[in-house]
C-alpha cells in the first residue's frame, strides 16, 4: 500500500561521489514512499569509474520526484527499478523529472524496467556514451515499462562521439547484441534494432516496454527517438533549454557558460 510517511527531501547542494564505493549517488526506497530530489548537482565527472554504480536509482516501488537537478557524468545516470522487486514496481515505481539536464552520462537517461513509468517534461540528455562502461544509450524502457517524454532534447555533440576509438565502438555494439540475444534469444540476430549502436539509442524501448515522445529535438538524424510524433526545431529546442536553464542550478562553473550557452556550441 502507499506509505503515509511524509516525503523524503534531497534539495541543493553538490553530490561528487557515492559515500562509499560501488554505493549510488542517492537511492530512493519504496513501497509507495515518495522522495523528491531538487535543485542539486551530481558531478561525477572526476570520480572513479571502476568505483561508481547508479548516479539515482529507485527500487522496491518508490516514487520519486527529480525536479531542477542536473547529472555530470556517471556511468549510469537514472535507473527506475532495479529487477529485485519487480511486483511493487509494477504496483506504485512512478518517477516524474522536469527540467533536468543529464550531460556525459554512459547509459541509463534514464532506465526504466519492471512495468515503472517514468514522465519527463522539459529534460536535456546530452553525449549519452560519453562516460562509457560496457555500451551507452540514452533512456530506454522495457520489461514493460513506460518512458513518456515530452519537449525533451536527446543530442551528440560530435558527429561521432568515439571518433577514431574502434575499440570502445566495438564494444558498445557486441555488448548491445549480447543484450539482444538475451532478450529475445537467436531470433534477435534477426532484428535492425539489435545493430543499433549506443550513441544512436536517444530513447528506446524493448521487451513489453513503450517510448511516448512529443515536441523532441534531436541534432543528429542518426538519434533514434521511439514513438516521437513531433520533432521539433533547433529554434524552439533553444528556447526549452532557456526554460531549462532559468530552473536549474547555474551551470557556469561546471560548464564554463550557462546551459544556452552550451548548447549553442555542443549541439551545432
């Protein structure tokens, strides 16, 4: 049943690292228990790779309110249910982000499994692949969950954001058809889907999941947007970021110049 205990609050200030290794950055818990993270930094940038797990992640059925926060690197930014409580996720996992800037992040912008949804409403995911692991993408829904984003951007900054690195692309793409065949057995080696390198995966959805998109910006025509019925312009794409930007914490001594300032360089 839905907790009755009123809800935990992460607001401001700066989060560099998990307190300890291999722990996240912060983890919300259910059943039903409502957590709202807002205003805040998590840069993780600088801290060890090899030592960091989720940047935020629910499990157990939380509920979970990410409102003005921005995400520095990590190697897997958001995961909304974990897989270890998949019946309370069904029952109560909702996670709602408005205006959050994710930038540098390998994977999970976001991941939602385990029938959780997931809304996003004015959020900018950036170099998606660039804090790489074992294989990048931005969010993606399945195992019957629902991503539903809208006037979202999903960018790259370069053209191809390995460059000339064969090793990490080789990787990246092994590891999504080793994802594939577990998902969906030898058949998957069937499917366009599963050649689908990391850094075209803006958001997708696999196994029962479903991607809902409206009013979304993608720089690269490469990016793939599932079930995006409104692309919009670089123009009005600039104008959300502005939105964005009079929000979130400001970013200039993270990024060197705010968020319109940034995405008038990284995005062009």
């Amino acid at each position: 049943m839905l907790s009755t205990a009123l809800p935990t609050e992460i607001r401001g200030g700066v989060c560099t690292g998990p307190e300890k290794p291999k722990e996240d950055g912060a983890t919300a818990r259910g059943p039903g228990r409502v957590t709202v993270i807002s205003d805040r930094v998590f840069d993780f940038r600088d801290y060890p790779t090899a030592k960091q797990d989720e940047v935020i992640s629910g499990v157990n059925g939380a509920i979970v309110r990410m409102q003005r926060c921005v995400i520095l690197g990590g190697i897997k930014a958001v995961l909304a249910g974990n897989g270890d409580h998949p019946g309370n996720d069904v029952r109560y996992a909702r996670w709602d982000l408005e205006d959050c800037v994710i930038i540098g992040a390998g994977r999970r912008c976001p991941e939602a499994q385990d029938g959780t949804t997931v809304t996003m409403l004015r959020c900018w995911v950036h170099d998606f692949g660039q804090a790489f692991d074992v294989r990048a993408f931005g969010g993606w829904a399945h195992r019957g969950a629902r991503i539903i984003a809208e006037d979202c951007l999903f960018t790259q900054s370069e053209l191809w954001p390995w460059g000339l690195d064969l090793l990490t692309a080789m990787t990246d793409l092994g590891n999504h058809i080793g994802q594939a065949v577990n998902d969906y057995g030898l058949a998957a080696l069937l499917r366009p889907r599963t050649y689908l390198p990391g850094p075209c995966r803006g958001l997708t959805a696999d196994t029962g999941g479903l991607a809902l998109a409206t009013r979304c910006y993608r720089n690269r025509p490469w990016i793939k947007i599932d079930g995006c019925n409104n692309y919009i312009d670089r123009a009005a794409a600039r104008q959300i970021v502005a939105q964005i930007q009079g929000a979130c914490p400001d970013m200039t001594p993270y990024l060197g110049q705010g968020l319109t300032g940034f995405f008038d360089i990284a995005t062009a």
